[in-house]
C-alpha cells in the first residue's frame, strides 16, 4: 500500500517546555505509602530470592557455574586499595579513571561475590564479603572525585565527610550494601550482628536522612531545571534502599514519597516523542534506570502504581530501537559511542510491561548470539543482575527479530533515522538531528547525519572521548569530539557553532511518502551573529537508494574562510568531484559533490588506544575531510552519496 505523504514542521525548543503530567505522585498521599511499606515483603521482589529451588529453576547449571568461576577469581585475594592520592587527582591533573576503576573494582566484586553464594549458599565466599562491605563503611565517600562539586575548591580535592552527597555511585553503593546485608544477614548475624548494624547505619548517614533533608539539583526541584539520568539512576537506587532497609517507616516513607516526586519531574522533561537527547547510550541510564523505578514501585505498591501504558513511557522505550542502525550501533549524537552493548532483559522487561512486541523481539535479537550468559555491572549493582535471572527464560522463548524501521521521526527532540529497505540493513541508512545546542551531555551538532551502508559506518559522529575535568568545565568546547567542525557541518566565515539553548536549527521539517523522505532545516541560528548568515538551509534527502546532503545558503559577507567537514570511518579514494569509500573487500560507496566546494583534503585523527570510548567504536583513527568553500555570498552546494 502506498503510504500517505505527510509533512511535519516543528521549530519548538523541547527545552522549558515540560509537561506537568505527574503521572507517579498526582493524588498519591504519604500516608498511602506507609501503608505499602507496612505490608511490603523485600522477597515479593523476586521469588528466587530465599528459594534455591526456585532458582535453579531460574537459570541453568552452566549459568550458575559461570557466575561461582567470576567469584572465585576473587576468593582470599586482597581487596583494592584507594589512596587518597589517587582521590585528588582529579583535581590536581583532571584524570577521573584512575581512582574510579579501583572503586568500581571494590564494588563489581563485592556484587560477584554475593551473586555467587546467593547460588551456592556454601557460605565459601562470606569471609571475603564481609572483608569487602566492612572497607566499603569504611570510606570517606562513596561517590566519585569528580562529583563533589563545589567542595572541591575548598578541600582541594579530598571529600568532607560532614556532607553527605548523593551521586550517581553513593546511591549504587547504598543500593548493592542493602541487597548485601538483605541477602545475607542471617549470616551476617551468625558472625557478628555488628556487621548488619554498621551497614544500616552507614545507609541512613550517607542515604536516607540525605535525600529526606537535602534537595539535590538532580531531583529537579529547581524551578525550570530540566533532570537528566542522574534522577531516575540515583532514584532508582535510592528507592531500593528505602524498601530493603531497616530504618524506621516513618523515614523509609518519606524518602520514598519525595522519590516519586522527583522521578516525575524527569518524565515531565520528556518530550512526547520519547526521545533521549542524551543519546541511545545513556538510554539504559535514563529510560532504563526508570524502568528500575517503575520496577521497584510496581512491586512495593503490589501493581496499583502503574503507569507502563502511558503513551509517553512506550515511546520512551521504542526510542532505542528506533535509534538503532545494526547489531550493536547507534545513532549516537551527543556524548555516547556510536557502539553499545544494551542488556536485553532491559529490554525485555521494558517491552513486556508496556505490551511492546517489537521491543521483545529486538531484546531476543541482541541475546540471540549469547543466550547462556550472566549478568554483573561494572559498579556491582544487583538489581539488575536480579531481574536478569527473573525474565531470561521468559526472555529465551521470544522470536528475535530486530525491527529496522524505515523511518523514525521524532518531532520535539528533532530527530529521524531512514532506510533504504525496511527490515534489513541492506542499502543506505541515515541518521540526522535540527534541535539545539543545550541538550543533556551536549555537543554543537545542530544539523548533524550521519550515514551507514550495509549496516556499517561511512559518514559518522565520534562521540566522545573518555571522561576528564575538561569534559564537564568551561573548557568543554574545546574538546574537538564537542566542536561542530568535527561533526558534519560548515564553518561559516570562520565560526563554528556556539553552545546554548538560543543555538538551534529553525523551520524544521519532514516528509515522508513512498518516493522520498526528506528533512529539512535552517541552521544559520545554531552561528553566532559574526558569521553572517541569513539563512543555511540544509536538505537531507533519501530517495532511491541514493542519500543527498544539500546546502543552500545566504551570507551578508564571505571573507573566504568557509568550510565543510565531512568525518570518515575510512579513508576515501579523492578524484576529481568524486570520492570512493570501501564498506568492506566487495562494496564501496560513492561520494559525488558538485556546487560551491572545492576538491578535499584530508586529516588523520589518532585515537590513542587509552581512550577507550573512542576506540571501542573506531579503532585507532578516523578522518576529516575539508572541503573549501567557494567565496560567494549566495549558493549551494550538494553531497550525493551512491552504491554505483
């Protein structure tokens, strides 16, 4: 059937324009909560939890002897040592993973650990446990050096124990410590009661009475502060904190209350396409950390707080299959590799509680290479993990299949994927974005794309590289992977696109139909005035298995500095007006330019092999091309991109 030609223009801002929908709190009381707390059973949560025959059932045996072999890597070994020397590193040199990989490493296995004798329940590994969360109560903070902010300035670097900051890892620590001391108190007890004291202890200073008495900017009570992932990650955290803890009711209820105020100020910043501004990447910590949420509040309230099928909260979810291009690529503007490797029961339980059978049959698509696999987190956390073994052989029996749309448009964060054949990824794909130069995690990218063939990279986004003080300081933009003469775009008479919200493509559109999908925009507002632009008028058309980038324009002076970047996976083959690209040993794609640009020339970046963002997705380089163009105040100019 010949589908309907439609055209949707949308120039909004997404950003101040959330919705009060207040879908968790609306007419909930505290009250209401208490009473749910006061009949909640933390083994409601999973069944397996205090049940090994359940279990067993759960997961097979070689499931089970995979997650005893990662423990025993760690059995009677010496637990990682954190110098406070490597702590202030941070903000003596700016380097944040040194210290980072020895906590993460403190906490992955004390996550391990109890994964396995929650299996085995030999009590073999508890000596090694309880060595583990005994250093954990033990440290100054739980969060990270590049996340105490403003007490930096005054401790040079160190962490003042007399404020407890709530950060993405003090609240992932909060949670692993009560699945810890839920999962093994009895044999906690048997040691030393001591053990499960010191631990609720350390749960209600650093976590409960923080969250209760402190408003931290990531709940998104400021007024017109937009909340990121940090409110559904640290929430989701948080909230098992409150439901496993033994604090008193009265705190566990407040902290849960206050939580579901918070999460819906992070939904109410969700633009009614679902779209994650922060890229498919951090969509496991932003729609997927509040999927935990949701997880967590469905069961405390036995299925009366349920908002799965709310249309927003399905479109949050379908985002990630939307935005993806083949196997483990993304589309991913923005801070995020343009490779990810998504946990399918995520997934899964995503799909399955809003009743999306695409989402499951993609979640069966990215297990189908590794089904007999186990689940632990780079940071220990254990819900995850938990529900992994909850849904996999529910998960196991969905027909794989990855839905490869032929086009997504989503209208309010401005973005749209095409292909050139639905369900497969033979021919072309493209990936493009209008929006603006404010967004969560954001680079100056307005106007963007991106283009694969087969399903692998040609033109790309580098993304980011790995995390430093320079990554979130002032001196973001300077960073080349954040500046849009690394991305698809022109510098214009020397400028290249600003940082804010005011920096935004403008009369944006996009038609779709049987012949050709098209979108289209002004970019000219994303440049400062200097440049002197009245309009950059950008097409971005698929048709005909061919993809054309077109750039009409309007200058009020042209000083000659003008320039088009293009960034490559591989180096092309240059000839006169025409470009070869090499997809792989048999297939190469053509690039032929015409209008105001002058023949490219071309620039290696090295990708250190340290970086391991960047050269997870790219290997050791990628390159620019420069295309010169033309002085002229008034043009255009065309990219035409072609399999023959």
């Amino acid at each position: 059937m010949r589908k309907l030609c439609f055209i949707i223009i949308c120039s909004i801002c997404i950003l101040g324009n959330a919705q009060e929908r207040n879908f968790l709190s609306g007419n909930l009381q505290q009250t209401q909560i208490q009473q749910w707390l006061q009949n909640f059973q933390p083994n409601a949560l999973f069944d397996f939890i205090n049940h090994p025959e359940i279990l067993k059932t759960k997961i097979s045996d070689f499931i089970q002897h995979q997650y005893i072999k990662e423990a025993e890597k760690y059995l009677n070994k010496d637990w990682p040592y954190l110098p406070v020397t490597v702590f202030m590193e941070y903000v003596q040199n700016g380097n944040r993973t040194h210290y980072e990989d020895l906590l993460f490493a403190r906490r992955k296995r004390l996550g391990t650990l109890v994964l396995a004798e929650m299996i085995e329940r030999k009590q073999r590994f508890l000596n090694d446990i309880i060595n583990g969360t005994w250093l954990i109560c033990e440290e100054s903070f739980w969060g990270i050096p590049a996340h105490i902010g403003e007490y930096n300035k005054r401790t040079k670097g160190l962490p003042d124990i007399n404020e407890n900051i709530i950060d993405l890892f003090a609240a992932e620590t909060g949670s692993l410590m009560s699945w810890t001391d839920f999962l093994l108190q009895d044999e906690f007890s048997k040691t030393s009661p001591t053990i499960h004291e010191r631990i609720q202890q350390e749960l209600k200073r650093r976590i409960i009475i923080p969250y209760i008495t402190k408003d931290f900017g990531w709940m998104g009570f400021k007024n017109g502060s937009k909340p990121n992932n940090w409110n559904p990650w640290i929430n989701s955290n948080v909230l098992t904190v409150a439901l496993l803890s033994s604090d008193s009711l009265k705190n566990r209820a407040a902290l849960v209350y206050k939580a579901v105020q918070s999460i819906d100020k992070f939904i109410n910043g969700y633009p009614d396409d679902g779209g994650c501004d922060e890229g498919p990447a951090y969509w496991a910590e932003a729609p997927g950390a509040l999927l935990d949420c949701l997880e967590l509040l469905y069961k405390l309230s036995d299925k009366q707080l349920n908002i799965y099928q709310q249309p927003l909260i399905k479109a949050m979810g379908a985002y990630i299959y939307k935005l993806h291009i083949n196997q483990n690529y993304y589309v991913n503007f923005a801070d995020a590799p343009a490779k990810v490797a998504h946990l399918p029961t995520t997934l899964f339980l995503y799909g399955k509680r809003c009743n999306d059978s695409l989402m499951m049959q993609f979640a069966a698509a990215i297990l189908q290479p590794d089904k007999e696999r186990i689940y632990t987190t780079a940071t220990g956390a254990l819900f995850r993990p938990l529900y992994s073994i909850d849904v996999l052989n529910e998960l196991k029996t969905v027909q794989p299949k990855f839905p490869f749309p032929a086009q997504s448009w989503l209208p309010q964060t401005q973005v749209v994927t095409m292909r050139s054949n639905e369900g497969t990824v033979k021919g072309f794909f493209v990936g493009a974005l209008g929006g603006h130069n404010n967004e969560s995690h954001n680079h100056n990218d307005v106007g963007n794309f991106i283009l694969y063939y087969d399903g692998q990279p040609v033109i790309v986004d580098a993304g980011v590289g790995d995390y430093t003080a320079q990554t979130f300081s002032s001196r973001r933009y300077e960073i080349w992977t954040m500046r849009s003469s690394y991305h698809n775009l022109p510098s214009v008479n020397g400028y290249e696109q600003l940082p804010g919200a005011e920096y935004k493509a403008t009369n944006v559109s996009f038609i779709n139909n049987a012949d050709v999908r098209k979108l289209s925009m002004d970019i000219s507002k994303a440049y400062p005035a200097k440049a002197g632009i009245n309009f950059w008028k950008r097409d971005i058309i698929l048709k005909n298995n061919a993809v054309t980038v077109t750039d009409n324009f309007q200058l009020q002076y042209n000083n000659d500095s003008s320039s088009l970047y293009i960034l490559c996976f591989k180096k092309p083959q240059i000839e006169s007006g025409k470009l070869t690209f090499a997809v792989n040993d048999t297939t190469n794609v053509y690039l032929l330019y015409s209008g105001e640009l002058q023949t490219p020339t071309i620039e290696t970046i090295s990708i250190a092999p340290t970086d391991k963002k960047l050269s997870g997705s790219w290997g050791k380089e990628l390159y620019r091309l420069t295309f010169k163009i033309n002085k002229a105040v008034k043009g255009n100019y065309t990219l035409q991109f072609t399999d023959k």
